[in-house]
C-alpha cells in the first residue's frame, strides 16, 4: 500500500514496504443576535440572490471580468451611506443595485454549527454530521483524515448555503494554541504543539474552501477563518476576562508559538479570512494592531478579509478603555487593517470618525474590496446559485452515509487508550455476558458534542453504543457531572456487582468548560472521585475508566489504583462516539490516538494563567508550558497512548553529520558567518542560508507490530539539540505520521527532515537560528546523534 501525501519536503512521504444540541451563544450580553433564519438567502424554492435580472448587467456581475475590477466597479456604484452598512456581519442589501444582504456569521468548527445568526436547522435541512470535538479528532494524527473532516464539512456547508440555511463565510478553525489546561476553549483547538496546530490548520482550510474542487479561475466551496489572532487563550480567570486581558507575550513566544498556526492557515492552507481577538498582545488590541494585521498581507501572502471577533471592536472602548470614544476604538481597527466587524460598532460609528477625519472613505474601499473580492470568490455575484460551481449541492448532500461513516472514524482515530493493565481491554463476548455503564452522561448523547455543536444527525449515546455487542445496565451514579450528591452511588454499586464488566463514564462538559469558562481545578468534579472509587472497589474485577471532555484531567488516583483496569479518553467524540468506544471497547477497532495536550497535576492549577511564557522561570517558581517546555511532573504526557500491539522501532538510515559549507550564504558567495549564544554555542541565522533544500535528508525507520492485531499507528518524531540551549525547547516534535501496520509485520517509513525548519531554534530577538553541533533525534526510547557542521 502506498499513501501519498503532497510531495512537499516539509511533508513526509511514507512507502511501505511490505505491503448540544442547538444552542445560541451570544458572546455578549450587550450584542443582542437573534436566531432567526436569514430571509435573504437564495433558498432553491424561492431565489433571492445578487446579480438576479433585472439586476444582472451590472460589470460587478460579469464574470469575464477579472474580480479586481468587478469589486472596483461595485465600490464605485455605492454611496458613502450604503458602503458603511455592508461593513458589519448584518450586511446590509441595496435594492436599488439588487445586492442581497448577506450575513458573514457562520460557525462550523466541528461540523456546521448554529452558533452563529447565519446558520438555521430550521428549513429543509434539519441536522448536520456533528464530527468530534477538534481536540479528539487531532488525536488521530492523520492528516488525511482531518482533510476528509474538513471537505465533509465544506459540502454540508455549500449545501446549507444552497437550501437557504446557511452563509459561505464560516468561522473556523480555532487556531489557538492550547496553552493552558484550564482554558474553556482548549476543547476546540488543535492542543499544545505548535506544528500540530499548524499542520491541523492547512488540511482543515484546504479541505473546507474546496478551491481544489474549483479548477484554474479560481474560487472557493466556502471560505475558512483562522482565529483568533492571536495570543488568545483565556475566558474567565480570576480578575481576568477575554474581554479585556493584555497578553504579555515576548518576541521568542510569540515567533516560535502563538504565530505559526497562522502563518500556515493562511501561507498554505490559503484562508480566506482571518479574525482579530479581543485581547489586548503587549498593550495593543489585536484588531487595532497594525504590525500584527499588516504582518499576515505583507509577509504571509494573505488575501483575504479581516474580521473581528464579534464585539472586539466594543471591547476596545468599553472594556480595554484603549480608545476614548467609539469612533475611536473604529478609526484605530480601520486604519490597522482590519476590513468588518462582527458587532454593530463600524455601523454605527464609521461615519463620526469619517466626519472626524480619522479615516478616509479611501480607508472603507480598501475594507470593501478585500471583502468583495472574497465574496466574488465564492460566487456570490455570479448570479443564480443553482446553475454555478457546487450549485447542485443541496439536502441529500448532508448527513451522507459517507459523512456518517467519517464521523464515526474520526472518533475511532481520536480516542486515546491511557491505561490497560493486564489487556484488560478489549472486552470478549465471549468470556464476559454482561456490563454495567454507569455516569451522568454515559446515557446522554448530548453531552458528546462539546461546544459549537450543531443538531447532529444520528447521534449515539455510549450506553446504546454498547447495547449490540452486549446486555447493558446503566445507573447514573451522579445527577449530572456537577455530582454534588452521593444519592445515586448505591444504585451504580449494585447494578456494577451484577454485571461482569464495569465501565464508569467520568469527566468534564460544558458546565465545566466552556467559551466563557475556565477551570479553576484540573480534578474531576464535584464527587465524581468517589462515584469511581466506591464502583471499582465493590466490583469484583478491576473496571474501565472512560474520560469525557476536552482539558487534560488529574486522574493520578485512578493511574496507580488497581481496581481501576484500563482508562480511556474520549474527549468529545461527537455524534458517533458511542459506537467508537464500544468499538474499542469490544476489539474491533484498535485505538491508536495520542494525546494532544499535556496532562498536568493538579499543583499545576496554583500557575497564574495570565502568564502568557512558555518558558519557565525557576527564579519565580514558573513551571513552564507545554512538553517542550514544561519541567515538572505530568499525570499523562503530550503524545502518549497504547494499542492493543506492541510496536517496536528500528532507524534503518539516518545520517551522522550534515555539512553546511555547500550551501553559501545569501549575502555572497562567502562563507557563512558563525555567531555564538551566551553559553557559547555557536549557531547561523537561518535566513542567511542560501539553499535550504541542499541539507534536506531522509529518516528510514522501521517499524515492527510484535502484537496479534493490525494496528493503525502514530510515529512521532522528536528532536532536540543535544547540548542544554537557554530557551531552547527540552525537545519538539519534527513530525508525525499514522501508518497501517499488520500483526507480526515491519513496515519501512521515510520521513524527510528539513535541518533549517527541524533543527532550527527561535533566540530571545525571534529570530530563527540553525545551532551547531549534534542534535538528537528521538523515536520513543530510540536516539540517533547528527552532527551539524560548516
Ligand atoms: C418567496 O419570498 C417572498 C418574499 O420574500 C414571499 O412572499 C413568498 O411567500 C416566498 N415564496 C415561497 C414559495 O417561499
Ligand atoms: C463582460 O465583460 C467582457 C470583457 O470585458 C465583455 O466582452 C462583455 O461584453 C461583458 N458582458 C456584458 C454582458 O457586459
Ligand atoms: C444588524 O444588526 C444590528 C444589531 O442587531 C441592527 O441594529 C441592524 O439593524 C442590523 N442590520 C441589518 C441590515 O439587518
Ligand atoms: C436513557 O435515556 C433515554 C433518552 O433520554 C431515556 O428514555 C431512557 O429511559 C434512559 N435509560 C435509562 C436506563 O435511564
Ligand atoms: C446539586 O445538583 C442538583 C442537580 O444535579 C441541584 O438540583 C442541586 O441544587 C445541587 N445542590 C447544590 C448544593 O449545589
Ligand atoms: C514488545 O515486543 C518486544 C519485542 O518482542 C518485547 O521485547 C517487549 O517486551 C514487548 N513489550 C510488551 C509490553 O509486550
Ligand atoms: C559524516 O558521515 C559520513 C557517513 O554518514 C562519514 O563517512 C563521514 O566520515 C562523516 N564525517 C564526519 C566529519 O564525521
Ligand atoms: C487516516 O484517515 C483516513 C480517513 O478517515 C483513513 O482512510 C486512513 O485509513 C487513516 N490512516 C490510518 C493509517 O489510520
């Protein structure tokens, strides 16, 4: 078998050889959105869309022309009057022009969600494959799996779009890095790492926009958000709220941590949009930041359109009190870059600061063209929709049989075998006869979506997931996952004594964490412990822990405890999770997902979470963030998880050395110039480095599954310098790729390395610089040394 990936030397290539339902959130009180379905939309029953005759002759409706001119000549055909309505999410129609009001706000982080006011279940689409949550499906560490999310999500959206229940413009995904375990929000990124986010963003985009699908006009399925920019990653902790939280973020963090999942969401996933947060990053507010905004046209390539998020531009003046007045906080967004405001403050405000002389009405047609030219893109004034690209998309194309089958894989991929003392996992039939689930949410498919759920549709809750392999009882053990009240123990204690086996469904949800929410305790809720504690000590075997949520959870007291056999995360799976884990439960699916996030103890709780550092900082007791550079104890680390095999490893071919003298350096033919660090290491500045692609190698490694079942399977590579560099990470991950190998068979991998990118480090100016000297290359317990020289 052979998978291919783009053959793009920062990829890898593999050869193997032997062959909640609807929930409306507001994000802010004093911006009232209402639910309602947008009347505006080209439903196919009853077409009202731009460019409709007699409407149509207008050049911005030809589509010979090239789009620039087409979005000039639509700016040039408005008043001042009729270009400030269409710059909130709310745009505005203009009949005289036959332009359709249009609403930006769609949201489909997981699966189309009605988050937003721009998406309805209520017209002849009813329900959307609701995928699992982003942090399990990163779990999976396949990128073509998370393509195939992607794609399914972009058809359900051009189908809603077509059925009238939908906008084109969907705002996902959450880039973020998932700095801190107690972030509401955490959930819905791509964890901790920041390759990962970053490859994350561009499998995701590029299979949402579907230009792929397009051919050479160029064009879009739907347009994709990268949010949001940046540094944000805290709600509601102690005296700090999202709303008005300054991020102190120093230029070494920032370029090797909080930035790149941007760069790749827009330099190669090539998203359409990107949305300013409502932070403040080292005194600025992101939206009003014009290096920060200028930074992703200038240097990355972006073409898109800027939105803030909804309200950021209020937050500016009510809550970060940066700007004096609201035509203020708008002149300083507009004149920063930023093109529309999701809120209402660039409606009502724009022309104060325009009468001001603040900004200029050649500032709005920047903002207009940037968000015409992408409306353009999609098609939008091409007329009837039905009769262009992806017009035929409509009802039958959502909740496929195929969407469903992906929803239930994504799950299966994800889920992460944490404990499994003596194989108590998988489960036989034919040894065992019945089971007891016990849990709040064990019998509640509802709790399975996390946020930005939409109404998914077939979901599974994992007591009916297991109801076909076995005769199940369940007994909710705790009201809910609050679990305040040990009412309900004795009833999970006695249907957990009859049964032969005993699952007990533990965790977070949204009560927990949430937009808006942030934990203040890294440990199960409420008596939750306890719940566990009595059922695994009156069960006469040893039990299976399944964890819901998506922070990392301090379940040291369920590690060490023998009565608890095998732990398993779920995170949250989705609509099909229920069958996922009964699949795993059982032995048909053998689980091979690897957290995303580090586990941390619950001393981790005591970190100030305003503390933006990666780094730590013994001086001040500062642990650090995240694998690469946290320094103390973990519950479960970044990248761990079992299978039912044992997979060993082999390096077939690596290198020992790598010269650098043949590829001269930018400035001329000379040599490069060697600089020393502090400690007296001595390194060169990446970006003197003529050709890159010179030094650019091969990893062979073998892998052997010794195990008696095929196993899909993450490699993760990491590297490290081998000599101690302050600030440097402890180690990093280079790449990862998910395999197929078979029971009692050795696969060969190739990864190619990039020295400039893989080996390469981020100093206190951020600036990237390649150390010289041996760096280690590291395969769980396997390390092989290579020598970097001029
Ligand atoms: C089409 O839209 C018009 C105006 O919005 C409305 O009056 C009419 O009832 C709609 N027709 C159908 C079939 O939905
Ligand atoms: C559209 O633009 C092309 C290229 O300029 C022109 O030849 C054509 O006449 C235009 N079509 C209409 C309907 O105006
Ligand atoms: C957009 O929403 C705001 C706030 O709800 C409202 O005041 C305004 O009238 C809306 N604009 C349009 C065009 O619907
Ligand atoms: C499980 O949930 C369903 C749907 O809410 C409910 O009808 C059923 O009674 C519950 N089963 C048990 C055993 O509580
Ligand atoms: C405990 O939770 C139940 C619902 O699960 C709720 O009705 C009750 O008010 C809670 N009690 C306390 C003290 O929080
Ligand atoms: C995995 O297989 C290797 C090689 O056969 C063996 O040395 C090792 O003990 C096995 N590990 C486990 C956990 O079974
Ligand atoms: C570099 O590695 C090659 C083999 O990979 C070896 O032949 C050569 O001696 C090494 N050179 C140095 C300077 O270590
Ligand atoms: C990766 O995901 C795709 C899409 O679901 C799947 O077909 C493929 O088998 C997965 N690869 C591995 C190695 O599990």
């Amino acid at each position: 078998m052979f998978q291919k990936w783009p053959w793009n030397w920062n990829a890898i290539i593999i050869t193997l050889i032997f062959l909640k339902l609807l929930t409306i959130f507001n994000r802010k009180s004093h911006f009232p959105i209402t639910s309602t379905a947008p009347s505006s939309h080209p439903f196919k029953s009853n077409q009202s869309f731009s460019c409709a005759p007699p409407h149509h002759s207008y050049p911005f409706c030809n589509t010979s022309l090239p789009i620039k001119t087409r979005a000039q000549s639509l700016i040039s055909l408005l008043t001042l009057h009729e270009k400030i309505q269409l710059l909130a999410n709310n745009a505005s129609s203009i009949p005289r022009l036959g332009l359709s009001s249009y609403e930006w706000w769609s949201e489909s982080l997981h699966g189309i969600a009605a988050n937003g006011p721009g998406v309805s279940f209520s017209g002849p689409i009813r329900a959307a494959t609701s995928f699992p949550q982003v942090l399990l499906t990163t779990a999976s560490f396949n990128k073509s799996l998370w393509f195939s999310v992607g794609r399914a999500i972009g058809f359900e959206g051009r189908a809603m779009y077509n059925e009238g229940q939908s906008g084109l413009t969907f705002w996902a995904p959450n880039i973020n890095i998932f700095r801190d375990p107690r972030w509401g929000r955490g959930q819905e990124t791509s964890g901790e790492d920041p390759m990962v986010a970053s490859a994350y963003a561009v499998e995701y985009v590029k299979g949402l926009q579907g230009e792929d699908l397009v051919g050479g006009d160029g064009g879009f399925m739907v347009s994709a958000c990268c949010k949001h920019y940046t540094a944000y990653d805290l709600e509601n902790w102690g005296d700090f709220r999202s709303f008005s939280f300054n991020a102190m973020v120093s230029k070494q963090d920032m370029e090797d941590t909080y930035q790149p999942p941007f760069q790749s969401c827009i330099e190669e996933g090539r998203a359409t949009c990107l949305m300013c947060s409502y932070n403040r990053v080292n005194g600025v507010p992101s939206c009003a930041d014009p290096d920060l905004l200028q930074r992703a046209r200038r240097d990355w390539g972006f073409k898109g359109y800027i939105t803030s998020d909804c309200d950021a531009v209020a937050v500016i003046y009510e809550d970060h009190k940066y700007a004096k007045a609201p035509e203020d906080a708008v002149a300083d967004v507009i004149k920063a870059g930023m093109d529309i405001n999701c809120g209402t403050y660039l409606f009502g405000y724009t022309q104060l600061a325009l009468e001001q002389g603040q900004i200029q009405e050649e500032d709005i047609n920047r903002a207009l063209s940037n968000l015409f030219s992408v409306q353009l893109l999609l098609g939008l004034f091409n007329g009837d929709p039905s009769s262009g690209h992806f017009g035929k998309l409509g009802k039958e194309d959502v909740c496929t049989l195929e969407h469903k089958k992906l929803a239930i894989d994504a799950a299966r991929q994800g889920i992460v075998l944490l404990k499994n003392d003596k194989n108590l996992l998988p489960l036989k039939q034919t040894t065992i006869t019945s089971l007891a689930i016990i849990g709040p949410s064990a019998n509640d498919s509802s709790q399975l979506g996390g946020d930005y759920t939409g109404v998914p549709c077939n979901p599974i809750s994992l007591f009916e997931g297991l109801q076909p392999y076995i005769k199940t009882t369940y007994a909710s053990g705790c009201g809910d996952t609050r679990c305040n009240s040990s009412d309900g123990f004795a009833e999970a204690v006695q249907i957990s004594r009859e049964a032969d086996a005993v699952v007990v469904v533990a965790g977070l949800d949204l009560s927990q964490e949430d937009e808006g929410r942030d934990r203040t305790s890294l440990l199960l809720p409420g008596k939750q412990m306890d719940l566990i504690s009595a059922v695994s000590s009156a069960s006469e075997r040893p039990i299976i822990l399944i964890l819901l949520g998506g922070g990392p959870i301090d379940v040291s007291f369920a590690k060490v405890n023998p009565q608890i056999g095998s732990i398993l995360w779920i995170g949250y799976p989705g609509e099909a999770g229920g069958q996922a884990a009964a699949e795993i439960i059982f032995g048909d699916f053998n689980p091979g997902g690897r957290l995303p996030i580090t586990w941390y103890p619950e001393s981790f709780s005591s970190v100030p979470m305003n503390d933006m550092s990666l780094r730590p900082d013994p001086s001040r007791g500062y642990p650090g963030r995240t694998y690469r550079f946290y320094t103390g104890e973990v519950v479960y680390e970044f990248g761990y998880g079992l299978t039912y095999s044992n997979i060993t490893y082999k390096f077939i071919s690596v290198p020992d050395n790598i010269t650098l003298s043949n590829t001269a350096s930018k400035s001329g033919p000379s040599k490069l110039t060697t600089h020393k660090t502090l400690d007296g290491i001595d390194y060169i500045h990446v970006n003197e480095i003529a050709s890159c692609n010179l030094l650019k190698f091969e990893v062979q490694i073998s892998v052997f599954n010794h195990g008696d079942m095929d196993a899909s399977h993450v490699i993760m590579l990491f590297g490290r310098a081998s000599t101690s560099i302050r600030g440097a990470p402890q180690k990093t991950l280079i790449e990862f790729t998910r395999v197929h190998t078979e029971s009692l068979n050795a696969i060969q991998v190739n990864i190619g390395i990039d020295p400039c990118k893989h080996f390469s480090i981020v100093n206190d100016d951020g600036v990237k610089i390649l150390p010289l000297g041996n760096h280690l290359l590291m395969l769980e317990r396997l390390e092989h040394s290579i020598s970097i020289g001029l």
